[in-house]
C-alpha cells in the first residue's frame, strides 16, 4: 500500500508515458510555453531515473522500463529542440544527421544498406530514405557515392596507392567501377585529374623553392 497522496512506481510510468514521442500533444510555440514544456520533461526525466535507482534491486523490470521511457522522452526533447533551432522542415534532426554522417564515413570500405542507415537514426528504412532526402538534398545512395568519391579523391592527393586499391578501400567494386562513377562526376578519369593534382602541386612547391632562393 501507499501512503495517501503518493503515487505508485507503475502509475508514475504511465503518465511519464504520455511524454514518449508520438504520445505529446502540441505545444503552442512561445517562450512561455518552451519553459513549461522544459520543466515538465527535465522534472519528468529526473523522476524516471530516481524511480530505476529506487526499484533496481526490488523491481527490475520497472527499473528497465523507467530508463527505457526516459530515453525516448530525451530523444523526442532532443528532436522537439533541434526542429525549433532550424531543422529542415520533415527532414531529420541534429542528432540523426550527425550519427548517419558518422556512420557512412567510418563505413565507406563497405556494403552500405538503408537498413543499416535507417536502424542508426531508429526510423524505418522507408520512413528514413524520405526524411534523408529532405534534409541532405539527395538520395541516401546518391550521398554515400559522393562521399566514396570525395574520400577517392583524398586519397589521389594523400597516397601513392593505385586506383585499384583505393576503389576497394573507399567501398567501389573495382577500378572500373571507380573510374565510371567519377568520370560522371567531374567530366574527367581519376588518372587525368590525379596528374593535373601532380602538376599543380609540383608547379606550387617549385614557385615555394624559388622565393626561398630569393631571400
């Protein structure tokens, strides 16, 4: 039993419940509605945890489902924040946008596939490849390939490692798949282009070498 006016750990949950993304109702846009908005999820996050750290030991579950409906309130605040501070209109959040920008960077070597894009940001792949769009401006799959190229041509300019190995190392088939794509891109094969960096680079360091003479 509990004492008159308290409220259970089980009750608690449910009305935290009412906080998860999907379940807020709208909130009228003014100052003085984001400062009650903020007290009401920062008082209802520290409820949550106060609640697990209680009932860890005597109620494991609730203790789970306590942080498992505080990190969905935090998640829906952080989004509710960043599309009030510029967040394209439908597109993803801060937060999404720099975890799949961090996720295809590190994963460039490899297969890349919407599901495993989607499950970062915790959206369905159907549900992510429109948001993506929106906020990036271009496809998932259009946005990978530009980035394995961009990293290609880091690589022309950083290394002396064949075309061949960086097409593998940048997540390309081969050679051939490498050059195809970015002669769509810039008009021009990655030999051609990585020879005019050669060029001007040495035309830079020989302009260097010759005011140092002059000094």
């Amino acid at each position: 039993m509990h004492a008159s006016g308290s409220i259970a750990p089980s009750e608690r949950l449910t009305q935290f419940r009412r906080l998860e993304p999907g379940r807020q109702t709208t909130v009228p846009e003014s100052s003085f509605a984001a400062d009650q908005q903020f007290h009401l999820v920062a008082n209802s996050l520290v409820e949550l945890l106060e609640t697990a750290r209680r009932e860890l030991e005597r109620d494991r579950e609730l203790a789970k489902a306590s942080l498992i409906t505080a990190s969905r309130i935090l998640h829906a605040e952080i989004e509710r924040c960043s599309g009030a501070n510029g967040c394209p209109r439908g597109g993803l959040v801060a937060w999404q946008i720099a975890r799949v920008q961090a996720y295809i960077d590190s994963n460039l070597h490899r297969t890349i596939h919407i599901r495993n894009l989607s499950a970062v940001v915790r959206r369905s792949p159907a549900h992510f490849s429109r948001k993506f769009k929106l906020a990036f401006g271009e496809s998932p799959h259009a946005y990978v390939v530009r980035r394995r190229l961009e990293k290609a041509c880091h690589l022309m300019m950083t290394s002396a490692a064949s075309l061949s190995e960086i097409a593998l190392s940048v997540g390309f088939s081969d050679q051939a798949h490498l050059c195809r794509l970015f002669r769509q891109a810039s008009g021009q094969t990655p030999n051609s282009w990585r020879r005019e960096y050669e060029v001007h680079s040495a035309d830079q360091s020989h302009g260097v070498a010759s005011m140092r003479d002059l000094v």
